[in-house]
C-alpha cells in the first residue's frame, strides 16, 4: 500500500503534523462548528495514543474486545470495539 501525506512518514506522524493537529485543526473547528475546545483534544489524543494499532492494543489490555478498520487503503485507520 502506499499512502502519500506531507504529515505522515513512515507511521510516524512528522512536527508538522503536530503544529496542523494542535494549532490549525482548532482554529478551523472554531470557524466552522464553534467548538475550539473539542478540536483541540484531536492534538492531544494524537500524542497519546500514537495511532489506531497502538491505541488497540491499549483497549485490548483494559479488555475490550477492538477491531481495526483501514480506509481509503490503509492512508486512514480507526479502530471500534465493545467492553467484554
């Protein structure tokens, strides 16, 4: 699969990702939905939790039951589960 993104190299998310995330995302979520604070927190988990196969294994170990869903061919990711 290939996956072009100024953003992202080789699963890692770049400096310049994190500045978009942090500082650009909110300002946008602010414009457009009036809700700086929730946009905000998209920076914040992104630096938690690293990405979807990190965040899963996470989950998995608290005991939920996760799967992992690619989309757009792998370029995007997510994850969704229930408690067990």
């Amino acid at each position: 699969k290939i996956c072009f993104s100024p953003f992202y190299f080789d699963g890692v998310l770049t400096l310049d990702s994190h500045f978009y995330l942090k500082y650009i995302i909110p300002q946008i979520g602010k414009h457009f939905a009036d809700d700086l604070e929730s946009y905000r927190m998209l920076g914040y988990y992104t630096e938690n939790f690293k990405n979807a196969s990190q965040f899963k294994r996470m989950l998995e170990e608290v005991g939920f039951e996760v799967e992992y869903v690619q989309h757009f061919f792998g370029c995007a990711t997510g994850i969704k589960g229930i408690k067990k």
